[in-house]
C-alpha cells in the first residue's frame, strides 16, 4: 500500500471515529516526529493533547452560544477602579463554586455602574468551565413565561431551566410587571431554589422589591429563598455612562 494510500485510509478511519483534530494533524505531527527522533508514543500524546484541546474549546463555544448573551464581556474588561466593588471577591466568584453548591449572587446598584457585565462576565467564566448557562433579561423571561402558560408549556420551560447550572435574570425592576408576571416569574425562581444558580441584577433595594412582585408576603418569601444561600454584591458610585456623557461635553466645551 503507498503512502498515499495509507494516509487516505487513516483519514477515513479517523472520520468514521470523529477525531477531527488527529486527521488534521497526524501527517505534520508525524513529520515532526520524524525530524526530531520522537518515538511514536510521543507521536501519539502530542495528537491525543491536540484533540483534548481543540474538544474543550468546541465545548466552551458551545457553551457560550447556548448561554445567548446579548454581548460578550470579559471580567478582565471591567474597570473595577470605576466602582465601589470588591475586586477579589468578584474573581473568587468567578472560579464557580457558588455554581456547585446552588447557591445565588444578587448585584444590585443604581444604573449604570457595571452590573450587567459584571453578571455576564461570570456567566462568560462558567461558559468557559463548560457549565450549562443561560442569560435572560427579566422582561424576556416573564414573556416567555406567558407564552409558555398561554400555551401549557409551564412544566416544559421550567424543566428545561433544571436541566442548566446557571441563569441570569438581568435588570430586574427596570420594566414594570403584571401581576400575572410577576407571580410566574415568583413561582419560577422558587422552582429552581437550592438546584440552579441565579445571577439576578437589580438596581432596587431589596425593600422595594414589592414594586416589583406587587405582594408584601411573595416578596418576603423570594428574598429569604434568594438570600439563604447566597451573595449581595452591591455596586456604590457614579455611572459609567454619566461619566463618559460629561466627559463628552467637557471635551465639547474646550
């Protein structure tokens, strides 16, 4: 059989065994071998590295995508100098482990300050943990809510919310809500209770949560459950897009 031949078939079984990146690499890395008198378990290792690799950043990419952030941003991009925020602790949260044990963050702070992609940086961490993630806005998910109940797909979509480590409930409190939203949105958050974690921002005080859930009591109960296990980060100074608008008009005036 010539050489040819022989890499020909190698290819097809390396096809038929989906190893992508051993197909790709095996003529340069046995060149290599060759050019370095690399024994063929060397050969061999630095293939099997090679799709080890490549199959985690498949999977991370996977990840991300199923997450469906609105944008992707990096922790390593957010200004913590900008904002009363506790650098180490946001770090240390991003190494996952409030994920293996259920547990909640809750970022609240006025407008403006960061929380959103702070919320989608650890998101983007766990993403690259190859954790199960999924982003929402609030509005969206009460409107998926709806749908889902107009449609008696409630034990479905919430099924489906089990099945991940991790969502994001963003900007709740910006858009007002229905009562029949927010008691859907309620009974969700207290389905996925001590089995999924919840990054949720929020730019009100946990004592106006009431604006939010419109029942004294439902809002009691939401925030002791969010609480129990889990962390207040709370984000104190000026916005960032204030600052960058009087900034703007300083650099306009001169």
């Amino acid at each position: 059989m010539t050489d040819a031949n022989e890499h020909a078939l190698l290819g097809a079984h390396l096809k038929t065994l989906r190893l992508p990146t051993f197909a790709h690499n095996h003529r340069p890395f046995a060149e290599d071998a060759a050019r370095n008198n690399l024994g063929y378990g060397r050969y061999l290792l630095g293939l099997a590295e090679q799709e080890v690799a490549q199959r985690d950043r498949n999977q991370q990419s996977r990840a991300i995508r199923a997450a469906r952030f609105p944008l992707v941003k990096q922790l390593a991009d957010f200004d913590f100098s900008a904002v009363n925020l506790n650098k180490a602790r946001v770090l240390d949260l991003a190494r996952g482990e409030y994920i293996t044990h259920a547990e909640n963050l809750i970022l609240l702070g006025n407008p403006g300050l960061g929380k959103s992609h702070v919320a989608v940086g650890l998101a983007l961490a766990a993403c690259h943990q190859k954790r199960r993630v999924r982003f929402y806005t609030a509005a969206g998910l009460v409107n998926e809510l709806l749908t889902a109940q107009d449609k008696l797909a409630l034990p479905r979509l919430t099924q489906q919310a089990l099945k991940q480590e991790l969502l994001v409930i963003d900007e709740l409190g910006f858009v007002p809500l229905a009562e029949t939203g927010a008691r859907l949105l309620f009974q969700f958050c207290s389905d996925l209770h001590e089995r999924v974690s919840l990054i949720i921002t929020t730019n009100l005080p946990f004592a106006k949560w009431t604006q939010v859930f419109r029942d004294e009591t439902m809002t009691a109960a939401l925030v002791d459950r969010l609480t129990h296990r889990g962390h207040v980060i709370e984000f104190v100074g000026e916005s960032f897009r204030f600052k960058q608008r009087m900034k703007k008009a300083k650099t306009a005036a001169t």
